[in-house]
C-alpha cells in the first residue's frame, strides 16, 4: 500500500445553484412560485413589483442622485420629528381610563343607525375541531380525575371518522389498556366510554362500524330487528345480500330491505362535518383560447408581480464603493429570479401549445376523441427531456373551452382497437361510465358484460379485470351493490 498523485481527466454535470433554482422554479405550481416571490421581494432589496406602481425611492443616476449615506440622514431626520410629534401629543392615559370608567355603557343595539352586527360567520375565524368539541362536552360532565384521563386518551386516539382506533392494538384492548393507564377499573372505563359514544355527534368514540350504529339506533329507539341485522349482518348487508339476511332472520326479503333503508339514514361517519381538510384552489396557468378555428394559449399572469431591478439601488451602488459588493450579489440573485421566472413561463407556454397541437380532436369534438400520448411525444416535439416535461405538467392546470384540466390530464396510456386507431385509456373510463349510466338499475351490467358492450360497439377488446381496475378508479361499485331490489 502507498499513497501517491495522480491526475484524470473526466466530465460530469455540475448543478450550479442557478440551476438548481430553475429547476425548482419549473417544478412549482402557481401558488407556490407566488410565494416564493413575496419571500423574495422581503428579502433582496433590490427586486421591486412593478404592479405597486413606481417606488419613491427609485430614480434615475445622475448628479443629484442621493447617496445611501443622504437617504439615512434623511430618515433619522424624519424619526425626530415623529419623536417630537408623539411627545407632543402625549395622552394621559390614568385621567383617560378614570374618565372611562365614570361613563354610561354603550347600548348593545344601535337603533336607527340603520347599521347591523356582522354575523357570526362573518367573524368566526376557526370552527373548533371533532376533539375540541368533545372535550367541552367532557368538561360539561360530572367525571372525576381518572375518568376524565381516560377520556383524554381516547380523543387523543381518534381517527378524522370519529373511530377510536389504536394501531397494533386490538379492538378488545383498547379499553383495558387506556383504564390502566388512568387508574380506572375497566368495567367502569367501559362506561364511560359508551357516555362519550352518546356526546354529539351520537356514535362518535366507537370502535367499529357496528357499534357506532347500534349507539345511533339504541339513541333513536330502533327495533330489536333492526338490532340484529346491525349486530350479525353487517357483511351482508354491505354486498346487499339481502335474501341471505332473510332467510337467518326467517323475514320476508322486503322488510329486510326495508331495515336496509332505515339503517342507510344512520351516519357511518359521526366525525365527517369536523374534518379539518381544507379547500383546494385551482387557478390556470395558462389560458387556451378559441378564436375562429384557432387555439391561441396565453399565461395567466394575474397577480403574479412583474418583477424589476430597483433603480435607487443602482445609483447607490455606483456612488457608495462600500455597499458595492454586497448589492451586487443581491443583483445577480435578482436577474437569476427574473430570468428563472421568464424562462419557466415560456417552457409552459411551449408545452401546452404542443399538447394542444396533438389533442386539437379533443378540443374540437370532447373526451372520446382524447389520443393516446405519453411524455416521449412532447419532449421530442418540443425538443427537452422528458423529465423537464414531467415538471412542467405536475401541478399545473390549464383553462380551455372544455373546463380546467392538469397537464397531465392529457398523457394516457393506449388502448388497442380492432380496424381503428388507438384509444386514450381516459376515453375507455368515459365509454364505461356512459355504458353503467344507461343500464337497468334492477339488471346492472357486470364487468364482463360491459367488456362485451365495448367490444360491440366501441371495438376496444380489454379484458376484465381491467374493466373492474378502471370502474374502481371511477368510484363505480361492482354489479351486485348497484343493483336495485325493489
């Protein structure tokens, strides 16, 4: 062994920090980039939005340019005089409040103002959450210490549903193991739990489907029939096996379906009007627009600021040697983010031209006409790679006179057709929701059944199991479940 020099000569790519900036420029949706543009106007003094209109700092260089050094003296100056104007009009605070206290309250009504209190919802900033409202329902109770730390551990242990469900920890374990814990008997934990099952919403703390809807049909006074199909059939019930619940309950098929609809009004989710998800904005970024028989696409630059490089800072970097180095970093990051920016849109640009170009049967004629393509097609079209496709099209939305779509909306898969073209994969879902749309509620269509009804009129040959892959993606139950007994 030894140790020695020596020298290689290689090639390798280098992602320079500029790079890597475009990169994640070109990743980002709309949104986000917004953001990351307010960060950055707070931040580097140099960048300005020209949508504020002109700054009052930004000038032109020349001989009566002032310095950095005349800027500060100026704002010192004008800090004294809001000193001197502050203690001038100093306001003896102790006379104030003793004077306030002497006065008539103000009348809760303001009549003949013609003005009203805002409502409650216009002042609501945040709803509170599923374990917020069970636990004033907790605190409104007579519970002592150890029951109400048990009942702390199972709203800590609630799912968005509502459900106490412990991971790793079986449905019968969990009420011993949570009594343990806080001191309590298990027989009493048990009742305490089926106290919280009955807080609002009713069924909330259960710790199966099962027993949230035997809380809610013991609440609103069900019969013992109703009882027993919850209790022992909830599997049949769930396929609408409904013969099968018949004849174990030795009733007629018709009250059994009867017991079906009563229970279907019951709520399997009592956490669902908590759910703390918030809404999901959509805005385009690009627009395609129709005029005549052409599609013109144009970006959506609606409230993103028009950046520029701020003209008070040049002056100072010219007359102030001192503040030279350092607003010249903050002017190539600036012109960086400026030309990330301007680059990203015309990449966007560029690409949704090209998908028009290849889906122009969409835009014209709608969803059955949607081609087969894949991001091979437009990156050579284009001219880039294919993953400088992929994050043009993640998390971008385009505007069109057929709705707002994803990029990527317009990338399938494709599907073989006998004596015609190939189908999108999309086109194919659209065929089967149309098929299930216009079957016999009372004889729904099967999975083979529609594979022979594509087959017949569509001419696309797919087997099964694709047809049951695809009406899953629809959020399409099976046969069996959408039919209709009576």
């Amino acid at each position: 062994m030894e140790i020695k020099q020596q020298l290689r000569l290689s090639q390798q790519l280098v992602m320079t920090p500029q790079l890597q900036q475009a990169i994640k420029l070109l990743q980002m949706s709309r949104m986000e980039l917004a953001e990351l543009v307010q960060e950055e106007l707070l931040e580097n003094p140099v960048l300005e939005d020209s949508l504020d209109g002109g700054d009052a700092r930004e000038i032109s260089v020349s001989d009566d340019a002032p310095t950095i050094d005349k800027q500060i003296a100026k704002d010192d100056r004008d800090a004294t005089e809001d000193s001197t104007r502050e203690q001038r009009d100093e306001i003896d605070w102790e006379q104030y409040l003793a004077n306030h206290s002497l006065q008539s309250p103000m009348p809760s009504y303001r009549g003949g103002s013609g003005e009203e209190m805002p409502g409650v919802d216009q002042t609501l900033s945040r709803g509170d959450s599923l374990t917020e409202h069970l636990a004033w329902q907790m605190r409104m109770g007579e519970f002592i210490e150890e029951e109400e730390r048990f009942g702390a551990l199972v709203l800590g242990n609630l799912d968005d549903h509502g459900y106490l469900r412990v991971d790793g920890v079986e449905r019968d374990d969990i009420v011993p193991q949570f009594a343990e814990e806080a001191g309590l008997h298990p027989e009493d934990a048990e009742e305490v739990l089926k106290m919280m099952q009955r807080f609002d919403p009713i069924g909330v703390c259960s710790r199966d489907l099962s027993e949230c809807l035997r809380v809610q049909a013991e609440h609103f006074g069900m019969d013992e029939l109703v009882m027993k199909v919850i209790d022992d059939h909830i599997p049949h019930l769930e396929k609408r096996k409904y013969s099968a619940i018949a004849k174990a309950l030795e009733v007629p098929v018709e009250e059994v379906y009867d017991i079906a609809q009563v229970i279907a009004e019951l709520e399997p989710r009592p956490g669902r009007n908590f759910a703390s998800e918030e809404p999901r904005y959509i805005t385009p970024d690009v627009y395609v627009h129709r005029v005549g028989d052409e599609y013109f696409v144009v970006a959506n630059d609606d409230g993103m600021p028009k950046l520029k490089i701020s003209g008070f800072y040049r002056a100072a970097m010219a007359d102030n040697p001192k503040a030279k180095e350092y607003i010249q970093n903050k002017l190539r990051s600036a012109q960086w983010l400026i030309r990330s920016i301007d680059q990203r849109r015309k990449t966007i640009i560029k690409v949704t031209e090209c998908i028009v170009e290849k889906q122009i049967d969409f835009f014209e004629k709608g969803i059955d006409f949607l081609k087969p393509m894949i991001l091979r097609d437009v990156a050579e079209a284009v001219e880039m790679h294919e993953s400088t496709i992929s994050r043009v099209t993640s998390n971008k939305y385009v505007h069109t006179p057929r709705g707002i779509f994803e990029l990527k909306y317009f990338f399938n898969s494709a599907i073989k057709r006998e004596g015609k073209g190939d189908i999108a994969s999309e086109s194919v879902k659209q065929a089967i929701k149309k098929l299930i749309s216009k079957e016999d509620p009372k004889k729904p269509l099967s999975d083979q059944a529609i594979v022979d009804e594509l087959g017949e009129l569509y001419d696309i040959k797919i087997a099964r199991r694709t047809v049951a892959k695809y009406r899953e993606m629809l959020g399409i139950l099976s046969s069996s479940q959408r039919k209709k007994y009576f």
